[in-house]
C-alpha cells in the first residue's frame, strides 16, 4: 500500500492553509455579493492570492508524479490554473476554494505507515538540508542586526548624553538596565558574537575573513549535528524500508564524512580531527575550527545533489561475514610448534582454515550417530 512522508502532509498543509486562513474571512465578507465591485483591478490581486502559494510549491517542489499525495493535489492545481483574471464572477474562486478544503481535509488522512518512494524521501532529505542551512546561516545576521542596532543607539545617545540599558533580556528579548538570570551584557555580545570592526582598508577592498568570524562555527555545529541525525534517525531508516533491506545496507560516503564533521563536534568542540581525513569535504586540516565558507556550502549542495543520485540505486546485498570464535581448548607446547610449522610450509592456507578443516575432521569422525 502506497504511503506518504508526515513531512510532506505537514508541509502541503501548511501551503494549504496560506491560502485558506486569509481568504476565508474575504469571501466570508463577500458572500452577498456574485461579482466583484471593480473586477478589472479586483480579481487578479484575489486570484494571485488564492492561487500563488499553490502554484509555486507546486513548481519548485511538487510530490512525485504517481504518489497518494500528487494525486489529489493535481485537480486542485488544474482549478488554480483555470480562474481568470479577466472573469469578475466570484463563483468560480468559491468552487476553488471547496476544493481546496476537501483536498486539505483528505490530506489528513493519507496513509503514513505503508510504502514509500524513493522520491519522496530523497525530497524531503533536501528540503530538511536546505532548510537547516538556512537557519544556520541566517542566524548570524540576527545578531549583526541586534549589534548594529546598538551601535546606532549608541550613536544617538552619545549626542544626547544618555546611558543605554546594558543588558538584554533573553526571555523578552528587550533591553533592561537591569541584570537577572535571564539577561546577558552586550559587551558579552559584542566580544563573542561580533566578528570586529572594518578597517578603512577592508571596507574599500573587502573582508576575505567575513566566513571566518568565530561565532560561525556554533551556527555550523547546529544544521551539522541536526541534519546528520535526521539521516540516521529518519532517512536512512526509510530508505531500507523502500528498499526492504537492513539499514547497515544503507550508505553513503557524502553522510559518513557528514558524521566525520558531526563527531568533531559532538566530542570536539567542533575543532577538525576525524574530518581531516575527508575526501569530499577537504575543507579543514587537523586543527583548524569547522567553520564552512559560502564556497564550502555550495560544494556541499553540488555533492548532496551525487549522493542522492546513488542512493536511487537499491544497495547490493552483501554477503555475511563469519565472526570468528577461538576455539576453547589447550594443547602441548610441543604440538602447537608442530601445527605453526606444518602451516608455514604450506602453501596459501591459514592457520584459521587448517585449524577449521582439523576440527570438521575430528567432529565428522566422533560425532553420535
């Protein structure tokens, strides 16, 4: 029975009701009326609204072609298509809207424990890495805008001779003159979190250490650590699901240099050790703090783009491999020198096979009966 990823219902409700939340109370307030009072400028701000979220996802990243999923989202992209702009009846975005609610409700209930694709769950893996890097790389510009918000204050005071507050508030993330535990200083802020001040020369030929500020490296340990343990935890399981195999079949040399990158994080401190021995990622030496640059992302996204194109191809089923047990006996001095040299003069047979084909002898001779 064909199934559908949690992640794919969660993200195509969310597109869903970007359109539903603001457009229901529109139409709620229409509801009298069968035509737009000024169609011309009207119906295709309301049609771009009722349409956009839909169509856009549907472009960029639509559920594979054959899905439970693709399959009822495509008549409400045909009905998105279909309204016209220049039509100033408002019938036609009522009927789209109902379906769109239909479609949304019947989303719910799509099967999340059968078999997926491996389509579905390559997609998913993108998005989660993409969106992890965004958050990463985002975060940074977050605390360049609280400091340069700061400093402009602190522009403006020092004309009007006033004190700033000096802390700020993590839980309403205000400033306050006052220190709690919930505050931290921005002197704090400034000395960790602010990779410096410009030069005139930097500023008039640029700052080659701008990927380099220290406070990166924390940004980076999060969407490393978060997006390896989705692989570990979520896709990797699914893909021997897809592929009705055992995860150890699973693999994949772009994700076991990611966990190189995630160990010297988790028992590092995020300084390159077993990383250093990376092939696809030769990004830092021993030593050096894990800190990618704009060029080292965009080499991550090219090889993600590799990776998942071998994982299309179902893993060969490896052979099982023979633990071997030492045997629990004891035997002379004498005829343990005897069996090393009988097994040196032999040519190409181990100790392990002469030792086994000794045994099967001896069991096959006094075995019962």
């Amino acid at each position: 029975m064909a199934m559908t990823t949690w992640q794919a219902i969660d993200r195509w409700t969310k597109v869903l009701d970007e359109i539903l939340i603001p457009m229901t109370p529109f139409m709620c307030a229409a509801q009298s009326m069968e035509r737009f009072a000024a169609p011309e400028k009207q119906a295709p701000g309301a049609i771009k609204t009722a349409t956009d979220a839909l169509l856009s996802t549907w472009n960029t990243d639509p559920p594979p072609p054959g899905t439970p999923l693709h399959e009822l989202l495509a008549p409400a992209v045909d009905a998105a298509r279909a309204l016209d702009p220049r039509d100033g009846r408002l019938a036609p975005i009522r009927e789209y809207l109902g379906l769109l609610r239909v479609v949304r409700d019947q989303i719910q209930t799509l099967d999340t424990s059968g078999v997926l694709t491996v389509d579905e769950v390559l997609l998913d893996m993108e998005l989660e890495l993409k969106l992890s890097v965004l958050v990463a790389r985002l975060g940074h510009q977050g605390i360049m805008h609280l400091i340069d918000q700061r400093r402009r204050e602190y522009g403006r005071s020092v004309t009007k001779v006033v004190d700033l507050p000096d802390y700020l508030d993590l839980h309403t993330m205000e400033p306050t003159a006052e220190s709690s535990a919930t505050t931290l200083s921005y002197s704090a802020i400034l000395a960790k979190a602010d990779p410096g001040i410009l030069t005139p020369e930097e500023f008039v030929r640029g700052d080659d250490q701008a990927d380099k500020a220290p406070i990166l490296k924390r940004f980076a340990g999060q969407w490393i650590v978060s997006f390896y343990t989705e692989w570990e935890d979520l896709f990797r399981k699914q893909l021997a699901e897809v592929y009705g195999c055992s995860v150890d079949d699973i693999k994949s040399p772009f994700f076991q240099e990611l966990g190189r990158m995630r160990n010297d994080f988790g028992h590092g401190r995020g300084i390159c050790k077993k990383s250093a021995s990376n092939k696809l990622f030769r990004w830092f030496a021993k030593g050096e703090p894990i800190i990618p640059t704009r060029e080292n992302y965009r080499e991550l996204f090219e090889e993600f783009e590799k990776a998942c194109e071998a994982l299309r191809t179902p893993p060969a089923p490896e052979e099982a491999v023979v633990q071997r047990q030492p045997v629990r006996a004891k035997v002379t001095p004498d005829l343990n020198a005897e069996f090393d040299r009988a097994v040196a003069a032999s040519h190409g047979v181990t100790a392990d096979e002469a030792l086994t084909d000794a045994l099967r002898t001896w069991i096959d001779r006094n075995a019962p009966a």
